[in-house]
C-alpha cells in the first residue's frame, strides 16, 4: 500500500491536492453548493459532505443542497459543503476508456441456462489482452452493464441471482494488442428453476433486480431515517472500505440505522464489509453478487426485518450478530458460505431467528451457529441443498419444518 501511495505522488508530481481530502466521493462531480438550489433529472444518488465525509440521498427534480435535506450533517465543523452526483450516471461503457466497436467481430459467446443463473463460454483471439462481460435485459448494447472483469485468459463466466423466467442478454468485450475494443454477439440466455414440490417453497425467488446502472462506494452510505432506495444499481466498494477478503475491520457499503430501511440493491463484486444494522431496521429486495468478509451484520440492538433478498459466493459468514436482537429473514436465496448466521463467537445475549422461504445451498459448516443456550433459531418452508447441519452450538430452541432437501 505504502508503495502505491509513493508511486501515485510521484506520478501526480505537484498535483498534491489530489491526494487530499476531497469535496466529493470518488467518481462524483459538483453541482453546486451548500444553501443553493440544484437539481438532478431522474432518481440520482447525491452525496452530501465535504472533505471526505459525505451522506447520500436518491433525489430527482430541484432541491436545496442542505442538511435539511440528507436528513444529517456528515461534518458539522465545515459550513461550506457540496452537493455532487456520479459523474456517468448512465449510458454504456461502464467505465472503459473506448466504447465497443460494431457487433460480431470474431469471438463468438454461447450460452447454458441453470437456476437462477446462466453459464457463458467463448474461445478466445490469441492477441487479446483485456476482457469483460456485460449484461443487460435486451440485445441492443445500450444501456447494457459491465458485470466483470476478467483477465485475458478466461474463456468462461457464470453470471448469478438472476431470476428465473427472464431472459437476459450478454456480451463478451474484449480489447486486442491493437489497442482496440471489440464486442462479441449478444447471447441470450433464460435462467429456470428445478422448484421440487414439498413444503411451502414454491414462492422462494430472492431479490429481483435487474442491474440499472452503478455506483462506486469510496464511504459508506448511511441511511439514518426513512428509506433509502437505491434503484436496482450497483453498489461496489472501493478499497477505501477494504477488499472483500477475510480481513477484519473492513467498513460496510451500507449503514441502516434504527428505524430506517434500505432497498433495491446490488451490492457488486467488492462487498466490503456489506451493510451493518445499528438498530431496528428493515432491508428488502437486496443481492449481494459476491460476499465480502460477511454479507451483513447487526452492531446494536434491534428488531431487523430482512427479505428477498439474494446472496453468492461468501467464505465464511453471510449475516453475522453481534447484538442482542429478533431477526426475520423471508424469501432468501443463498449459496456458497460457510454458515448462513452466526451469532458472534463466544457472546451468550438473546437472539431469536426465524427464517421462512429460503433456498440455502452449499454451506461448507451449517446454517444457525451459537454459544449461547438463551438464543433460539427456528427455520419454516425452505429448501436446502448440501447445507451442512441445520443447528450447531447450544441453542436453547433451534428447530426446521417444512423443509425440502433438493
Ligand atoms: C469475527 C471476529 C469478531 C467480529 C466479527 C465481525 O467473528 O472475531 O470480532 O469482527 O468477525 O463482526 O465480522
Ligand atoms: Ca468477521
Ligand atoms: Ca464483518
């Protein structure tokens, strides 16, 4: 890290303020000042803040760039604030630096539909040297979004938490040693569910976004009162709020403080640390593409209310509790995790889960893991597929019905 501090000031030479704290969140522009009078088109994500310290808010139409309006002051000693907005809120590209040149080329993507997911493959040029994937819910390329970035060997990509019954197009873009950007066919592919019967699961399909958009999250949005919609875009962490990987101590994309909700979003490939609760709180229509440390994690009490909501590709913990709380989890789609909830190692406060209509698969150690005998977990109308033990620890109730083994 040192090193890439001492590379980037050498390189920006006397251009030191860009290494200061700054007045708007990476990728973001002004567009005015505190106490003025702006406005934003459609449904935009305006940060708030100065130095660094921002709160954001869905806004669309004129408004007041002032406290008033985000609801809380994210650093009170400086009066001058601004009000800034991403700087390419639409449009194609996400992010390369040239946009793809006609369909066809010479790289041809096909596709293979499983359950909530479809399976890309192509065979690549030999003088490529960048490739990514761009998904979008038709075939013309605008409007389409980058869902990965691969390097120059890949040859396959598996794209999750789609939903059953929609098709979705794909495209394969690549960049050869000329310098220049290609893009591949549109492929089309339609995600369908093997729903067994059993139970009362029939109605277990996750979060529903379609991908509308990004956003890159260099501090964490905390959504302090009412609701936060976050309008099916993608949410990815920068390294300012960590990796991703195991390490502790990584800062959440999201903060849902007591009473306020948060809904309709794609949290991208970094997770970070995901989206803490301080409090009552309530998170609806959520996915989670690739789960950081954990996937999310109660800091202080509360009665927390989670539903569809979707999650792949965890290591270890998806939803960790580290307060006393009663929590209610309804319509989930989980896979690939070590353990679907863990109350924190060694803590023996009163939790109490219940979990109704989810599908939880590939879970390396169980779902509901405790060292307290005063918890209790209970899990109703689901389907579980390789999902280890049900109940680990000293649970003083943990129990399952109407459970489907698929
Ligand atoms: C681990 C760690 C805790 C806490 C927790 C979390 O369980 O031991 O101290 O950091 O993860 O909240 O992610
Ligand atoms: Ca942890
Ligand atoms: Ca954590």
């Amino acid at each position: 890290m040192l090193e890439k501090i001492i590379f980037a000031s050498a390189l920006l030479g006397c251009a030191s303020s860009a290494l200061a704290a700054s007045n708007r969140p990476d990728g973001y522009v002004t567009i005015c000042k505190s106490g003025e009078t702006c406005s934003v088109s459609s449904s935009t994500n305006v940060a708030f803040g100065a130095s660094d310290q921002f709160v954001y808010k869905i806004l669309s139409g004129s408004f007041s760039c002032s406290v008033a309006t985000f609801g809380s002051d994210p650093i009170p000693s400086k009066s001058n604030k601004e009000c800034s907005i991403p700087k390419s809120a639409s449009g194609t590209g996400g992010g390369s630096s040239s946009s793809a040149q006609s369909s066809g080329g010479s790289l041809t993507v096909n596709t293979s539909a499983g359950n909530g997911s479809v399976s890309l493959s192509w065979s690549n040029p030999s003088n490529i040297n960048a490739l990514e994937v761009y998904q979008d819910t038709d075939s013309d390329p605008a409007g389409r979004v980058r869902i990965a970035s691969l390097s120059a060997g890949t040859t396959s990509y598996t794209a999750t938490g789609l939903t059953n019954g929609s098709t979705y197009y794909f495209w394969v873009k690549y960049r050869l040693t000329d310098g220049v950007w290609y893009s591949s066919n549109a492929a089309s592919g339609k995600p369908s569910g093997s729903s067994s019967g059993g139970g009362d699961s029939g109605s277990i399909t996750g979060a529903t976004c379609t991908a509308n958009g990004s956003v890159s999250v260099s501090s964490t949005i905390r959504v302090s009162s009412g609701t936060y919609d976050g309008g099916c875009k993608v949410f990815t962490a920068t390294s300012a709020l960590g990796d991703g990987s195991q390490a502790e101590g990584q800062k959440p994309v999201f903060i849902v403080e007591n009473g306020a909700t948060l809904k309709n979003v794609i949290l991208g490939s970094n997770g970070a640390d995901g989206i803490h609760f301080y409090g009552s709180g309530t998170i609806d229509n959520i996915r989670w593409t690739n789960v950081g440390e954990d996937a999310m994690t109660v800091k202080e009490s509360g009665t927390i209310n989670i539903k569809n909501i979707s999650a792949f590709a965890g290591s270890d913990k998806f939803f960790q509790v580290n307060a006393a709380s009663t929590i209610t989890i309804s319509n989930c789609v989980v896979d690939s995790m070590g353990k679907f909830l863990r109350q924190n190692g060694g803590t023996t406060f009163k939790i109490g889960v219940s979990v109704d209509k989810c599908q939880i698969s590939n879970m390396s150690e169980g779902i509901f893991r405790t060292d307290s005998s005063i918890s209790t977990a209970k899990i109703t109308n689901s389907s579980l597929k390789n999902a280890g033990d049900i109940c680990i620890g000293k649970w003083a109730s943990c129990t399952s019905s109407g459970i489907t083994n698929y």
